[in-house]
C-alpha cells in the first residue's frame, strides 16, 4: 500500500506530462490511499478540464466515479492535530499535509511529483519519478 497525492491520481485518469509513471506506480502497487480530501481536489481538477473545454460532462462523471471505484475502501480521515502540527513546522499547506500525516499513520510512502513535499519530508514522501 502507498498513499498517492491528487496529482498522481490526475495524471492516472486525465493524461499528462506524468501519466506513465503514474501508470508505472499503479502497476508495482496498486493498493493506493488517500485522505478523504483527496475527492474534492480531484473534483475541482477535472471542473478546471471542463470549464476549458478539454472534457465534457459526461466523460467528467465517468473519470470521476472511476477514480473513486479505485480508491473505495482505502480513503481515511486524518487528525486535525497531526495535519495543523506538520503544517506548522513546514511551508505546505494543510490541505498537503493530510496526504503526509496519512502516510506516517499506515508507515506507507507518500508517492507524489510535489517538489515542497519531497523537500519538506523526505522521510516519507516519495518522488513518482523514483517509486
């Protein structure tokens, strides 16, 4: 199991400059894990398609329920001490720091193309170009 950030989950189901390793990361692991969160980041990523017109609705609603298809059973919550405490101590946000205070509670790597992330917390966060 690793927990993945929004972004590899977008490069997974919309394409993109990553979408292979993405793809690779799927492929020597499957089992991905998210935040909660992670659903209405995902939401906005693909409003931000369609409003430009690079998806329509109905191909929005299928990437989308697909995507939560995958990660059913493996979203969790995260505690709000953990998430305000690393966001304190480090410049990423809170809405980041869920993804690493996920990972630090399963003992998984964080897979994610985030280079704050990556610096702020090498001990757990992992660079998609090297998972």
């Amino acid at each position: 199991m690793i927990v993945v950030d929004t972004n590899v989950i977008a490069y997974l189901f919309l394409g993109g400059q990553k979408t292979p390793q993405a793809r690779q990361t799927f492929q020597k692991d499957p089992h991905w894990a998210a935040p909660i969160l992670w659903r209405s980041e995902f939401r906005n990523v693909v409003a931000t398609y369609l409003k430009r017109g690079q998806l329509v609705l109905s191909d929005a609603l299928e990437l989308v329920a697909e995507a939560e298809s995958l990660l059913d059973g493996s979203e969790y919550r995260v505690e709000s001490g953990q998430v305000l405490s690393l966001a304190s101590t480090s410049p990423c946000s809170a809405y980041d720091c869920e993804f690493v205070a996920l990972a630090q509670e399963l003992g998984v790597p964080l897979v994610t193309s985030d280079a704050q992330l990556l610096k702020s917390f090498p001990a757990v966060a992992v660079a998609l170009d090297a998972f």
